[in-house]
C-alpha cells in the first residue's frame, strides 16, 4: 500500500512538473502573439495556461501564475477590454503582492477609468516594491512618475505633482510631458515664473 502512495505522489509532481512546463511556454508565447497584436489568441493562451497550472500552493507556482494574470490583463487591456483587465491584476497581486508590473500597470489602468484615488495608491505601491526590488526599467519608471503626476493633478494636488513630475525629470531630463504638466502645475499654484521655464 505505501508503494501505490509513493506511486502517485510521484506521478503528480511529474504531472505538475509538465504543467509548470506547458504553463510557462504558453507565457513566451503569448508574448509573440502580444508583439503582433493577435490579443484574443494570446489570452486564449492565458487561460489555457492559467488552468494548467498546478493548483499546489508553493512559491514558485504562485509567483508563474502571477506572471500568467498579468500576461492575461496586459493582453485584455491591449485588445480594449480595459475595465476586464483589472481583476486579471487583481488576482495576479493576490498571487503575488510584490508584482510590481501588476500593480504599475493596474494603477495606470485604473487612473484611465477616472479611479484617480485608488490609481494612486496602486502606482505608490509599485514604485515603492520598485525602490526594494529594482525590475522596473528607467523608461517604465519615468512612465510612472508621469501617471503619478497626471493623477495628482486630476485631484489638484499641485505640490505632489511637482514631486513627480521631478522624480520624472530627474530620470529623463528630455520628457516633455513631465516639463509640460510640471509647467502646469506651478502656473496653478502662482508658481508663473517657474511655471515659464518649464
């Protein structure tokens, strides 16, 4: 009897194992069919790859799976299903709370439907896992101060979107837009002669 139990622990670990394996080369897949825009075939993928992973609950599953929900929002998104994206970020976050892709790109998201206040707080999370993890790449990260700036300005938050707009700046002095809304956000606080050199 224990022979058959050590017979099927090792049978499922070699079936996961094979899971873990078809999972992953669907997620280098479904990047090819991101880069030519064949979107509904690469979330097609998603979810077959989703459903194939083990449902053990150890580390390195959950942190493909992850990768797998974000693959699947970031194609949802690019497809225009945009308000379906979210809960693909969502599940990826709860999957891995340090996913940084999944929440920079759910707070942009989010900032786009008019969630100003909960953007917010999804793009100061992925830029604080960022200062901790550094896998955001300098363009992402620019592209995060911006949105960050942009929301604050949608809440007349002037001051903090100085802040951003600079961290954006600091990062890549040739951005226009961050000089741009910088400019802008001085000209609303008086700020003019700042605001004419921006």
């Amino acid at each position: 009897l224990k022979s058959n139990d050590q017979y099927r622990v090792q049978t499922e670990a070699k079936l996961n194992e094979m899971n873990r394996t078809v999972a992953w080369a669907l997620h280098e897949r479904v990047k090819v069919l991101g880069e030519l825009k064949r979107y509904e075939e690469a979330i097609a993928d998603c979810t077959v790859a989703i459903n194939t992973m083990p449902t053990t609950a150890n580390e390195e599953d959950m942190l493909i799976a992850s990768l797998l929900w974000t693959d699947m929002g970031t194609m949802r998104y690019n497809a225009g299903r945009v308000k379906e994206s979210i809960p693909d970020y969502d599940n990826a976050i709860v999957l891995d709370p340090q996913n940084v892709y999944a929440w920079a790109s759910r707070g942009c998201i989010k900032l786009e439907v008019g969630r100003v206040n909960d953007a917010l707080e999804d793009l100061t999370t992925a830029i604080r896992i960022d200062g901790r993890r550094k896998v955001i790449n300098p363009i992402e990260k620019v592209l995060l101060w911006v949105k960050m700036g942009d929301a604050y300005l949608l809440i007349s938050q002037y001051a903090e979107a100085i802040s951003a707009y600079d961290n954006a700046i600091e990062l890549d002095p040739k951005n226009e837009t961050a000089w741009n809304s910088r400019g802008f956000a001085k000209e609303e606080l008086g700020r003019y002669d700042d605001a004419m050199r921006d």
